[in-house]
C-alpha cells in the first residue's frame, strides 16, 4: 500500500501569504496529500486555515523588522526558541516536503525542515523578496515567484489563486450590455485601509449624487465602525462590509477598483481582468507595493497614485472623468498579464521532491 504523502506549509502573518498557501495545500490534498500548516498562536492564520480542514502547527516567533533595539537584543534567543519548536514538529509529523509561502514563521521552519534533510519549496508573493524568503533562497530545491526577476534561479509563475479567480468570464463579456451608473469597489484588504477609509467618502461627496457610482466598500474588520462614520459624515450611500466573502465575484461585478497593491490583490485582479487604481501601502517593506502595481499599471492595466497624492478631490475627478470604454480596456490590458497555473506549478514540484 502506498504510503500517503505529508505537506508541511508554511504561512502566515497576512492574506497576502495565507489564501496562497491555501490555495496550494487544497490543491495537495486533492492529491491525496496530508498536508499541516505552520503558523504562530493568536495570528490570522489561526482564525482562517482550522476550518479549512488542516491541522495548524504553530511556534511562538515573530517579526523583527522595524522593532526596535529590544527586539533586537532578544532575537537570538527568540531564534532559538522557534527553531527548536520548529524542529520538533517537522520530527513529529515527518513531513515528506515543506513549502515556505512567505511570512516570517517561514524562515525558522524552512531552516529546521532543510536540517532534517526534507526538501524545500519557497513561493515569493511580492515583487520585492521577503526576508525569510531571501534567506532561505539559498537552500530551497525549487523556488518560484509571482513576480518576473525577484530571484536569479526563481520561476516566475504568478500567484497561487483559488479556482473562482480564473473561471470568471473575461472582461469584454462581462462588460458587454452594462448601462447606468459605474459599479465602484473599494477593498482595504484584510486589514484595512484607514487612508481609503477617509478619503473615498470624502471624494464621493464631490460628485454630484446622479453622477455617482454605486459603491461597495469593504474595510477590515477593525475599522468598520469608523468607516460607517466616515460614509454618514459625508452624506453619501454605500454598501459598507468588513469583509468580501466571493472575492472573485466582486472583482468581476465592478466597473472600477480602488485598492492596495498586495501582491495577492494584484494577481487577483489581473486573473479576473479588472480596472483598478492602486494605492500602495506607504509603509510596506521595501516599497513593495508601488513594486506590486507597477506590474500592471506599466502594461495598461490600471492607475497608481501614491497615499500621499491622494485627495478627495484628485480622486472625484478620476472617477467623474472613467469611462466604460475606457474601463473595459484597463480590464483587458490587465488581463493580458495574467499567470494562472503557480498552484500546479507547486504541487508538480513538490510530488518530483517527494518521490
């Protein structure tokens, strides 16, 4: 009898991270695999990956970046601690690859999995490598990325997405017969966006009410009571949710996006094929996200303005000024960058590291 194949992945921190790595731990357990995921007590992935229907593993680790001397200090034994508990699990559940999907939990499992002689699998989301992923680059088996250039021996293959986002109809059909007024879609992310929070209200009170676009404002689950505040403050209807559950479905359904640049978003909206202005995160390591987005705004597929440029009414105008025809072209041009095969792409290296 052949003897059932383990997963170890490891992900965490951000969406941008985890819905990747879900992405690829369904598609090995449609294989056949069992697959355990690698996380940190109290973190998103905590909430999210259990009712998926896979055991969570978790060490106590953190960020270090940008948190002081202290953290600093403390690091080696932190270190220390994590890789210990890493190891532990990599023993205990004998994994026959382990796959880094970015966050910092990556970096002590990937070390503790190449340790203990198990292959390495590392998927870059961003444009801009991570830490951890850079630094286990350097002894992973097969590294890809959803960006083209990150890594001198990666295989640019886009983003590991969820079925819904490529079997949406492409954007020529679905704009096909659309009349009355544009459908907007504001998205903060999984955790919010403060900036478009405040801001987009105050621009849509600029436009006339029988100009106005229908609008559906998503804004992390934290910041949904300041948002509706916001909304009323500004006397302008929206439909107001913390969080999007058909993701795909609300990128198809929108005339126009405005959104942060994670790498996740991007390669989302460029699979459904959708118009979208893009506002990077300004503190974002690396500048990631203005990297993120320049991806598709350099080949026609959207806009970027930069947080500190944004204002009501540099953002009424745009939205006064959008056309449909010229939407539906963004869309398209957006499209056309498309990558929709990472998910296989990784399951595929990770069943010729197992054999």
């Amino acid at each position: 009898m052949t003897k059932q194949r383990t997963a170890l992945i490891m992900a965490g921190g951000t969406g941008g991270h985890i819905f990747p790595g879900l992405a690829v731990a369904e598609e090995l357990r449609n294989c056949g695999w069992n697959v355990h995921w690698l996380g940190t007590p109290g973190s998103m992935e905590s909430r999210i990956v259990p009712p998926k229907g896979f055991a969570l593993e978790t060490i106590d680790f953190s960020g270090v970046r940008g948190k002081g001397v202290k953290t600093l200090v403390f690091l080696p034994f932190k270190l220390l601690r994590a890789f210990w508990q890493a190891l532990s699990v990599v023993r205990r559940i004998k994994p026959d690859v382990v796959v880094g999907m970015g966050g910092y939990v990556t970096f002590p499992g990937g070390m503790m999995g190449v340790l203990a002689g198990k292959p390495l699998v590392l998927h870059e989301q961003n444009s801009v490598a991570g830490m951890a992923n850079k630094v286990l680059a350097g002894i992973a088996d097969r590294i890809f990325t959803a960006f083209p250039n990150v890594f001198k021996k990666g295989q640019w293959v886009g983003n590991p997405l969820r079925s819904a986002f490529t079997q949406k109809a492409d954007p020529a059909t679905r704009f096909a017969g659309r009349t009355g007024q544009l459908k907007l879609l504001v998205v903060g992310g999984s955790l919010g966006a403060r900036a478009l929070n405040e801001i987009v209200p105050q621009a849509l009170a600029l436009i006339p009410a029988e100009q106005r676009p229908e609008v559906i404002h998503q804004s992390g689950a934290t910041q949904i009571d300041a948002m509706r505040s916001n909304y009323e403050a500004a006397g302008v209807q929206a439909t107001l949710t913390p969080f999007i559950d058909d993701t795909a479905a609300a990128f198809a359904d929108a005339d126009l996006i405005v959104c942060r640049a994670g790498a996740s978003t991007v390669t989302e909206i460029a699979a459904v094929g959708a118009a979208a202005v893009y506002v990077p995160f300004p503190a974002a390591v690396d500048d990631h996200q203005t990297t993120n987005a320049k991806f598709l705004v350099d080949a026609g597929g959207g806009w970027l303005v930069q947080q500190r440029d944004l204002t009501p009414r540099g953002l009424a105008d745009m939205i006064l000024n959008m056309q449909r025809p010229a939407l539906l072209e963004k869309a398209l041009k957006a499209k056309a960058m498309e990558k929709i095969n990472a998910t296989r792409e990784v399951v595929t290296a990770c069943e010729e590291l197992a054999k």
